[in-house]
C-alpha cells in the first residue's frame, strides 16, 4: 500500500511536506544549502531543527538524521529522519537503491530520442563532475531514464528517475547528452538566472517508512517552470 501524505504546513521560511513521529520531509528552496558550511549561513537543516524545537516545545539538542542531499541551486523535496533507527534504516533503502526519486528538469533543446535511459561513468573534480571512461581511477557507474513531458520553443520538459545517487548527476548527463540545465553555467548553459537558481527540481520521494509495512509519497508543489 501506497499513502500520500496530507496537504503542505507552513512555518516562517520552512515548508513541510510531511511530518511523524521518525521522519520529516520539506521543501528546499533553491540557493539554499541542506547542511551548513564554513560560511556560517543558516541551512535547511538550521531551518528545520528550529521548526521542531518550536513545535514540540523542545528544551535541549533536536536529533535530526541527514539521509540524503540535493545540490545547492536545486529546489525540492528533502527527507530527515527524526530518530537513529528511522536515519539507519532510510540510509540502507537509499544504498539498496529502492528509494524511487524522480525530478523535473527544463533543458535546453529538444532531447531525442524523446524518452530512454542515459549511462555513464562519473568523476568528482573539484568544481564539478566529469563524464569519464570506464577505466578511469575513482570513476563510478551512473545511470537515469528520462521522458519528455513537454516541448517549447528552444527547451524540453523532462521527467527524470534517478536509480543512482551520483553527485551531480542528472546536470552532468544532460548536460553531456548536450542538453544542459536551464541555468546551470557550469554544466554549459548559456545563461544564467537569478539568485544561480537552475530548473532542476527533486519532484517527489517514494519509499518504505522504516517502522510500518507501508509505501509514502511525498511530493513538492512544482513551480510554473516545472508543470505539466
């Protein structure tokens, strides 16, 4: 069985998309970072720990188990676990790769063919991720399908499913399909937006919740760009 959860709740600058007893899952607006940095601004995690702290009135330290990230000029929908189980057993759904998470990405050009699968071998550099050989040292498999949802004059609407969680993958692999992210100067678009946003957004997370035999659905609200 599968459940969606209820609507959106609000509080200040952080919007949840669902909240229990182990997990909590809200919306990452671009430009923010999901844990902080050096550079002392607040983070979505900042955001959250606060949000939980206030609700339930909380006195000392919140737990609250990172489980995956999304890059900082992507917007979307980013789970935390609230307790150590619920963070261990999200951890070894994401590892086993039974975590379904899908993404919509406005591209430039028209992508053909219109839908199929994209693989490849991906290298961390310092600034961003390469497509490299096979045998190349520290490459590692990457691997995604994509359909298209719609066309417009110049661009592609795709709807993307990750089954690796390679850093930067989806902007690496269209970009090196030679459709690159609308936005993202780094991976050959040929501008930018504003605030360094890219249209790249994590649509929706389907996985098992760690303490009950049930699916859960959680689903970002798509901003114009992204809707189909």
């Amino acid at each position: 069985m599968e459940r969606k959860p209820p609507g959106t709740t609000s509080f200040e600058n952080l919007t949840v998309l669902y909240e229990d007893n182990h997990l909590i899952a809200v919306h990452k607006a671009s430009g923010l970072l999901v844990q902080a940095d050096a550079s002392g601004v607040p983070s979505l995690m900042d955001l959250t720990r606060e949000y939980i702290k206030k609700k339930d009135r909380k006195p000392g330290n919140v737990f609250l188990g990172l489980v995956h990230r999304l890059d900082r000029p992507v917007a979307g929908v980013v789970l935390f676990a609230k307790t150590s189980k619920a963070a261990s057993r999200i951890s070894e759904q994401l590892r086993s790769r039974t975590v379904e998470k899908t993404y919509r990405a406005l591209v430039h050009g028209k992508v053909k063919p219109p839908s199929g699968s994209l693989s490849a071998f991906l290298k961390k550099g310092d600034k961003k991720v390469r497509l490299v050989g096979e045998r190349e040292p520290e490459a590692k498999k990457a691997y995604l399908s994509y359909k298209t949802l719609r066309t417009l004059e110049g661009k592609t609407l795709l709807e993307v499913r990750l089954h690796t969680g390679r850093k930067h993958q989806i902007r690496a692999q269209l970009a090196g399909l030679g459709h690159p992210v609308e936005g993202d100067i780094k991976y050959g678009a040929p501008y930018g937006l504003s605030g360094g946003q890219i249209r790249l957004l994590a649509l929706s997370l389907v996985f098992k919740h760690p303490t009950r035999d049930e699916r859960i659905s959680v689903q970002a609200d798509p901003p114009d760009w992204a809707q189909y």
